[in-house]
C-alpha cells in the first residue's frame, strides 16, 4: 500500500481576497489566496492567484516567487488568449 505523502490532509486558508479589476479586455475578478497545507511530510504553504498555483514549506520565497510572477506576467498573455479566441482571430495566427 502506498502512501501519498504531500497529499492535504487540512488545509486552512489564512488570506482569501478577491477584487473586481479591468483591463483593455474586459472586467475579471482577481484573487489572491493563502493557505497552509498539513501534509504527511510536514506544513506546506500554497499560494493561489490566477492561472498559477504554487507551494513551498517557506513563505517567503513563496511569495517572492509568485510576486514575481504576479509583476512580469500577471493575467496579461492569458487575457489576450482568450479575447482572440472569442474573436476567432486564434485559429488564424
């Protein structure tokens, strides 16, 4: 029998905001979400913001990491995707 260990086995959400934002392509809702995870191996920390998900045991670089994201790509390439999809423009590229 094996056993998952980075599998959750509660997990506490200590931050959940969300914010109605605009941009050239329309309105979304951002949200930033922290959780920490117990896990088999020990506490985990996950970081949830739009089209990325992430996890470390040390917050900081965790939050580095996803800043970081967060500030060079944000929802930008995926907004653009998903209008020139909408628009039938995709296919053509």
């Amino acid at each position: 029998m094996k056993i998952d260990r980075y599998k959750a086995l509660y997990v506490r959400t200590i931050l959940d905001y969300e914010k109605d934002v605009a941009d050239i392509f329309g309105e979304f809702k951002f949200y930033l979400r922290i959780s920490k995870c117990y896990t088999l191996a020990g506490v985990v920390w996950r970081l949830e913001v739009p089209n990325r998900c992430d996890h470390d045991k040390n917050l900081w670089q965790l939050l580095s990491r996803s800043f970081q994201y967060i500030h060079d790509k944000g929802c930008r390439y995926d907004r653009l995707e998903s209008e020139l999809m909408r628009k039938g423009i995709w296919k053509m590229l």
